[in-house]
C-alpha cells in the first residue's frame, strides 16, 4: 500500500470484521469512518466523523465496509475520487489467475479459484467458494458458505445468502436477492427474489432506479475525511 493512510468507511457490525481482516495482514489502520459513529474506537483504531465537503486527500486509501450492497454503491459514488484498496484474508486462497477488483474484501477460509473474475466493491465472505472461471459483477455480496460452481456469472448488487449452492454454468442477474440454503439450478432475471431447494422466485422488484451510471452522479456528494 506505499505511503498510503488506510481508512475503513462503516463501524458497524461489518465494518469491525472487515477493520480485523485488514490487520490481519499487516497493515496499519488510520480510523474507521461512520455518519454516526455510536463509539470513539474499536480496540485502538479510533473512529471518526465525515464532512460533505471538497477535494479528497492524495495519500489517503479506502475500503468501505458497508454490509448493505446499494449503500455501499451510493457510498462509493460519493468517494469516486478517493482510492480503494482491496483486502484478502491469509487464510483465503485466491487462484494466480483469478483477478480481484479493487475495494472488495475477501474473508477466512474463501476460495477463489482459476479464471474467476471478481469486480469492485465485492464481499466474497467466511469459507465462501467461487469456482473457476466465475464471473462476480460490482456490489455483489456472497455470504458464508456459498458455493457457486465453474462458470455461474452473478449480476450487478446482488445478495446471495449463506450456504447458497449454484451449479455450473448459472447466470444470476442484477440486484437479486438469494435466500439463504437456497439451491439454484436455473438462470436468474434480475430483481428476483428467489427461496429453497430447488429455487423458486417468490418476487420481482424494478431494478432500474439501482443502475444510473457512475457519470450521473454530481461532484458536490463527494466528501472529505475530518481527522
């Protein structure tokens, strides 16, 4: 990470996992950022407030561990200028081949296999498996030990629940919602919620409002960190 100040955005719930993977390898945490911070620190890392103003700091790197996919691409919007970084858990196994977008975080014990293709903003989270040649798009969240088998592409946003199965060559679209334990055997529209064993879509939900591009959004939601 160079010289860079490192700074985990959310210190909630997920925001304290993602802060001890961080310092699992090493390196060292400036704060934990939140709106509205319930504590001054967790452990020693302090937390602090935000300000909606200007420009953002050259030598400063984020990870914005917001549990809540749409939240954390309204969030990313806002810093589009800052750098993100990417955490990886020493006990993950990330295939040489497989490729890791940046601000994604990748939790104990996953597993990442050849050719998989995993975007920005993504958490591949606790003994999850993605299996060779998976294609995970931004804002995705995997949960604890979901299995997706060779070749299963997963859309835009999307939330897969824990203990999800998903065959070979299933393509999940944007902005779903998966159950947890569900088994999925078919292809997936976007906007579905989908429960069980096999996969049923039990709703559909407009998705149109969760895709404006990144260019729409105004200079003036960026902000700055307050130290």
């Amino acid at each position: 990470m160079e010289n860079r100040k490192l700074y985990i955005f959310g210190a909630s719930g997920h925001g304290k996992v993602v802060a001890e993977l961080v310092a699992s390898t090493n390196c060292k945490i400036e704060a934990m950022i939140d709106d509205a911070p319930k504590s001054v620190a967790f452990g020693l890392i302090p937390i602090v407030n935000s300000l909606p103003i200007f420009q953002p700091i050259s030598n400063t790197a984020l990870i914005i561990a917001i549990g809540d996919n749409l939240i954390r691409k309204k969030i990313s919007l806002r810093l589009s200028n800052y750098n993100f970084f990417s955490s990886i858990h020493q006990k993950a196994f990330v295939s040489p081949s497989a490729s890791v977008g940046s601000g994604t975080v990748v939790m104990v014990h996953a597993v990442i296999n050849s050719d998989a293709i995993i975007g920005k903003h993504v958490i591949i989270n606790t003994a999850a498996i993605i299996e060779h040649d998976c294609i995970i798009a931004d804002f995705v969240h995997i949960s604890p030990k979901v299995t997706l088998s060779g070749n299963v592409s997963v859309g835009l946003g999307t939330h897969i629940g824990s203990g999800v199965i998903v065959i070979p060559g299933v393509k999940i679209g944007k902005w779903c919602t998966i159950g947890a334990g569900a088994v999925i055997i078919n292809d997936i529209p976007d906007g579905s919620t989908v429960i069980g064993n096999p996969g049923k879509i039990i709703k559909y939900t407009d998705v149109s409002e969760k895709v404006e591009p990144i260019e729409s959004i105004s200079k003036k939601q960026r902000i700055k960190i307050k130290i």
